[in-house]
C-alpha cells in the first residue's frame, strides 16, 4: 500500500475521533525555515501527526531530531546553492506529545535500550494495533475500488 493513501486515512481517523488536541498556534505557523508561508491545508496538523505515527510504528524508536530531518526541505538561496534545512522541531514535538496523550506512542527509557543514551518515543501495542486496523481497511477500500 502506498505511504500517501495510509497517511491519508489515518488522518481523517484522528480528525474524526477529535480526540488530538491540536494547538491553538497551526493556523500561523511555517513548518520550517524553508518555507515561506504556513501550510494552506487546514488540517495540515492530523496529516503530519499521521505520518509521524507511520514513522515511528516502521521503526524501532524515534526522536524529534531524526523527525526534523525527515521533514525537512530544500531552502531556496537565491543564486547561491540551495541546502537542506531540518523542519521545525516545535511542530514535530507537539505532534509527539499529542500522540502520546491519546497512548499512541510512549518514551523510551534509556535502559531499555542498553544504556545507549538515545531516548526518543516509541509506538505502544494500542497504536500499533489502530494503525494496523486503519491499514487493513485502506487495503480494502482500495481493492473494492479496483473491482
């Protein structure tokens, strides 16, 4: 199943469950420096808590910095060269503590980890288990429609 069509769904299951509080801040704020203006979707902030949640549940844990740089972009220099510039960390880390709230994702002690001093979040049984059950249905819904 295509990346796009799973973020898609699983954001219209947060929208509609209404239970990620989104900050009072997603109307005015550029997701990074790169970028000139914010978002013009409305419901951009379920769209990325969507992808973030995808990300996590592929990997074994996740911080706000490895998410920065997978947001990130191309910052157009003018006539100088352009660079890769990391997308907000503010963004990113609202949208982790959101999903932690609702038992999404959870931190990961460094402990547990072997003491390798890498923290980050992780994806509880719960959310993996509502992203497997929205993903089950996405692929449904996309072989009736090829039917």
């Amino acid at each position: 199943m295509q990346a796009q069509k799973f973020i898609e769904a699983y954001a219209a299951f947060l929208k509609r469950q209404g239970k990620l509080r989104v900050p009072g801040w997603v109307d005015t704020v550029k997701t990074s420096h790169s970028n000139e203006l914010p978002p013009q979707s409305a419901d951009w902030f379920y769209v990325r808590a969507a992808s973030v949640a995808r990300h996590v549940y592929l990997r074994k844990s996740v911080g706000v910095g490895r998410l920065r740089k997978v947001h990130g972009s191309t910052k157009n220099r003018g006539s100088r060269p352009s660079h890769h510039v990391n997308a907000s960390g503010a963004v990113d880390r609202k949208v982790m503590q959101a999903l932690e709230e609702l038992g999404i994702l959870e931190k990961v002690d460094d402990e547990e980890e072997g003491g390798s001093g890498k923290g980050g979040r992780r994806i509880t049984q719960a959310g993996a288990r509502d992203l497997d059950r929205i993903a089950q249905t996405a692929v449904e819904g996309e072989e009736e429609e090829e039917d």
